[in-house]
C-alpha cells in the first residue's frame, strides 16, 4: 500500500515505515520522483468491494489535505496508492489533452474554492479522460449524490464530512456512474448540468 504526498511531506497521525521507491505510472519532475510507502493498519475497516482495477494512484485534490487525512487513510487501508495534491493544475498538466494516469480523483471543492471555480476544469478533465471515476466531496453539498446529476463534471458528490460507509459506496458508485458517463460518449445525456 502507498500514500503518496506531492509536492508536500505527510502531516497527521499515520507513522510511515519509510521506504522511498520511484513513482510509477505518473510522470512527475524530479524533485517530485519520490514516494512515501505507508504500511496498513489491519485494525481498521475494510471495504466490501474496493477494486478500482488499477495499480494506478487515486488522485486527491485539497489544498488542506490534513482536512481529509481520514478519508485518504481509509483509501490507503484499501491498499489502494493515493497521491495527494493541493491542486487541480497539477492532475491537468498530468491528464489534459492525454490519458490521465490515475484510477480515481477525488476533489476537496472546499479548498479549491467554488464549484463553479473548478468545473471547467473539471470538465475539460471528464472529456479526455472518460474513463475516470471522479467524486467530489464539499461541505456546501446539501446531502450526498449519486445520481447523474453533476455527470459532466463528476460522478459522485458527497456532504463533508464523510462516513466511511458513504465513501465505501462512493468508491463503488462512482465506478458505475462512470460507466454511464462512457457510454453517452461524453455528452451530458438527458440528466444535463446542475450546480
């Protein structure tokens, strides 16, 4: 399992056994070359079906990821790599334009300030890489969302702060809304575009 923290050093509770090793599957400069490989903690929930397919990181945006640091320790006991950045530019230089090499985002809108402020980015991302479950996570989101509504952008919202039980879900909804989202061939299909 790897947590991986760019271009910042990991700040919390978890103790790292420290390993540094080269990031693979991400092109990152070489300042950025390193990884932290943090052990699981068996004590900690599993979840049901947490298979993303990949070996490939899931990608958190947060410009304060100690706000998330439960949630990417869930992701992580999930033996699942999660590199953590504190902005969207980062994942755009890495996906716009070309496959973007992550398996999953998830986005701390919070942090990143309005919804509105991220969603071209957003969708600009959704139409080059089709294929990427994306979940959103903001406090300013009435409740959870697992619909289609906000499909052009992302395929899950949820309220912060967030369960484990609703992230489990999440991490499988998204995959399946994803799906959806592949196969309307990237338009926003009858569901369009709300806020």
């Amino acid at each position: 399992m790897k947590l991986i923290r760019w271009p910042f050093r990991r700040a919390g509770t978890m103790q790292p056994d420290i390993k540094q090793m080269p990031l693979s599957g991400a092109s990152v400069s070489r300042d950025e070359a390193h990884i932290q490989q943090y052990g699981i903690n068996p004590s900690r929930p599993q979840m049901f079906a947490c298979n993303l397919g990949s070996d490939s990181p899931v990608a958190l945006i947060s410009r304060h990821p100690e706000k998330l640091d439960q949630e990417i320790e869930w992701l992580s006991d999930q033996s699942l790599p999660v590199l953590v950045t504190h902005s969207l530019a980062n994942i755009a230089r890495q996906g716009f334009g070309g496959h973007c090499p992550f398996s999953m985002l998830v986005v701390d809108v919070d942090t990143l300030g309005d919804l509105e402020d991220v969603t071209d980015d957003l969708a600009r991302l959704r139409r080059d890489n089709a294929d990427l479950p994306v979940i959103l996570i903001s406090s300013g989101f009435a409740q959870d969302d697992f619909s289609c509504v906000r499909l052009p952008i992302a395929d899950v919202s949820l309220r912060w702060p967030v369960s484990f039980f609703r992230l489990e879900i999440a991490v499988s909804q998204a995959q399946a809304n994803n799906l959806e989202w592949q196969s309307r061939g990237n338009s926003a299909g009858p569901c369009g575009l709300q806020l």
